[in-house]
C-alpha cells in the first residue's frame, strides 16, 4: 500500500519541487530588480523596473498559490500505515459507545 501511495504522490511530488526552484529564483529576481529600481535615477528605465517588480511579484504569488494547492491535494493523497492503525482505533472506540443490536 506504501507503493501505491508513493506511485500517487509521486507527481505531485515532483511537481512541488519544481514550484519551489522557481520561488526561490522569482524571490531572487525580485531582490534584484528592487535593487536595480532603488539604484536607477532614469525615470522611464525606473518604471520598467518597476513593471517587471509587479509582474515577478504576480509570479510568486501564483506560484505559492499552486505551491499550498499542491501541498493539500499531498497530505489528502498520502495515506499512512500509522494513520490507518489511528482511524481503525477511533473507529474502535466509537463502535464500542454505541447501542448493541
């Protein structure tokens, strides 16, 4: 059963960690760019960089968004033995509360 989980997770998985290489580059080329703006006396080249700042930001938040999108549909995929053992001995307990017959 923990193949099969792994086989299901797998993508996901992947996937989440190839979410988290581009946060860390868009985290990094929105410190530049902020750099670059807060360096440039050009008014026009300062609201290019600007421009690019907004839509790198727009990027990280899309990101993050799939990022904890991926992350839930993960911990709802995965399903382990210590979990069952936990669901069978709530199962258990509340069995035994109910009325007989």
């Amino acid at each position: 059963m923990a193949d099969k989980a792994q086989v299901e997770t797998e993508p996901i998985q992947k996937r989440l960690a190839v979410i988290d290489d581009l946060l860390d580059k868009a985290t990094q080329d929105i410190a530049r760019l902020v750099s670059a703006f807060g360096d440039e006396s050009d008014e026009v080249a300062a609201k290019a960089l600007q421009s690019k700042v907004k839509e790198k930001v727009q990027l990280k938040d899309s990101l993050e968004q799939e990022r904890t999108g991926l992350k839930m549909k993960l911990n709802q995929t995965e399903f382990t033995p210590e979990l069952r053992d936990q669901i069978i001995a709530m199962a258990t307990k509340i069995a035994a509360t109910l009325p007989k017959g």
